[in-house]
C-alpha cells in the first residue's frame, strides 16, 4: 500500500469502502465506480488502470484488524478538508446504485460522516440530491 494516498485515491477508496461494506459489491455499484471516476471533473486526469489495483489495496485494508477505522482514517488524512462532502457524495452514490441503502451502508455514511467532520446539514442535502437522482417511477 501506498504510504500516503492522494486524494483522487482518497475517494476511489471511499466508493471501494461503500460497495464493499455489506460485503457483496454489485455490478451496478463496480459500473458506477467506473462511470464516476470517467466522468467527474475531480477525476480528471486520474489513471483508470489504477482502479483494480487501488481496489484491492482498500479491501485489504478493510478486511484487517481495526480495518474500517484505519481505512477512515487512511481517507480522512489523504483528503483536504474541501473535499470531504466530496468523498461523501461519493460514498452515498455508490450506497444508492442499487436503489436500496442497507443498515451497514447508513452505519457506514454515519462513521464517515463523523470521521471527516461533516455537519447533519450538508449531508442531508447530499442524501436528498441522491434520492431525487434515483427516484424511479
């Protein structure tokens, strides 16, 4: 693992971290991964062939002792304060891909919104904005 990510890793970790929390990942929450990371100006110039790679790094990282709570902290180190509702948009996304949010995706939107400093306000506009993405008829 690196010693020190940057914080488009950052937030690949956090998409990884989100998908992998009910411990299954879901092709539609790989295929938005992916969409993200091609399509937002905060990837941009961001290497794609770094994905698989960053991916397993963060899942190992989960899956050892105390892992969720370094890999927060691993993210909330890597990450500017002006990106940290940024990282959330990000984990929400992914919690919403599938259209059902799980216990362990709200519990983990709630140590990610304490790890990174994020007050109940702003992430509830962030939860709503995806509500209203994902609305289906």
């Amino acid at each position: 693992m690196n010693d020190r990510l940057g914080h488009q890793d950052a937030l690949v970790y956090v998409m990884v971290m989100m998908s992998a929390v009910d411990k299954v990942i879901s092709d539609k929450e790989l295929a938005r991964i992916g969409r993200l990371v091609r399509f937002l100006p905060i990837f941009d110039g961001f290497d794609e062939e770094k994905l698989i790679p960053l991916s397993r790094e963060c899942g190992a990282l989960i899956a050892g002792a105390e892992g969720l709570d370094i890999t927060l902290e691993v993210i909330r180190e890597a990450l500017p304060a002006e990106l940290h509702d940024t990282a959330y948009a990000l984990a929400v996304e992914i919690a919403a891909a599938d259209h059902r949010i799980r216990n362990e995706e709200i519990r983990l939107l709630q140590l990610l919104r304490d790890r990174l400093g994020l007050d109940k306000l702003t992430c509830a506009a962030i939860e709503r904005g995806a509500i209203a993405r994902f609305r289906k008829i």
